[in-house]
C-alpha cells in the first residue's frame, strides 16, 4: 500500500503528464507546413510517452484503491493556438526542462522501495530522450553543430 505522501507524488506526475502541453496539442494541433511533418510527430511522439507513463501510474493506483485527480489544461496553453511549429517546439522545449526540474525534485521524496520511485525515474529518462529529440528538432543537437 501506499503512503500519502507516495499517492500524493504519484498522482502529481500522472496529472502532469495527463494534462501536459504536448498532450494539449493532440488535441489543438499547429499548423504544419510541408516539409515539417516530422517535427510534427516529435508531438505527437512525447504526447503518447505521457499517456504511456499516465496508464502505468493509473494502474497502481487503482490497485491500491485510491481516487485519480488529473485535473484540467492550463488556460495558458490557448495562447499557443495558430502560432508556428518551430515556435511550438521552442515551448515545448522550455515544458519539458520544468517538467524534468520538477519531476527531479519529486523524486527526491520517493520511498525507494516502492514502485512509485521507478516510475518517477522511468518518466524523468522520458523527460531527457524527449528534450534530446526537441533539441535535434530545434537545430541545437551537438552532432548538427560539429
């Protein structure tokens, strides 16, 4: 069983991944140009990680009994509606470095013997491959600057 303490960081990570901002932009996609669809599915990409990682929290915690909270998109994400992919990616870009700093932080007060601690470093290495990705996207990976 879990501690509050433990349910309470589990359920911050599932509603940060389930109302994330790439999750929001399957569902008010930016306009792509031709030529740019492979950017494009970078979103799409990072969204079905989080909902991957939102299934596997839920999971445990329906198995221990607990009540789910995901709560509702930011309003600030309407602001990213019609603007350009490059400029999304940019966004997305500086989501993912708080949603790392944070999930870091989270795992600071995870029991390590619990399941709860994997799934917390499962989602911060999901957080890492999803800014390398951003980043070749960008135009900032190391091997596009030698």
């Amino acid at each position: 069983m879990l501690s509050a303490k433990q349910y309470e960081l589990l359920n911050r990570i599932a509603a940060l991944h389930h109302r994330s901002l790439p999750t929001y932009l399957t569902y008010a996609r930016p306009w792509v140009r031709i030529g740019s669809e492979a950017k494009a599915g970078i979103i799409e990409d990072i969204a079905a990680d989080h909902h991957d990682l939102v299934q596997r929290i839920l999971r445990v915690l329906e198995a221990d009994g607990r009540p789910v909270m995901l709560g509702d998109f930011p309003m600030d994400y309407t602001d990213l509606n019609d603007l350009s992919l490059d400029f999304i990616l940019r966004e997305m870009t500086l989501y993912e470095h708080r949603l790392l700093q944070t999930l870091e932080e989270i795992a600071t007060w995870m029991d390590r013997d619990q399941s709860s601690y994997l799934l917390v470093h499962m989602a911060i290495g999901m957080a890492m491959g999803h800014l390398e990705n951003l980043a070749d996207a960008n135009g900032n990976s190391p091997a596009m600057k030698a």
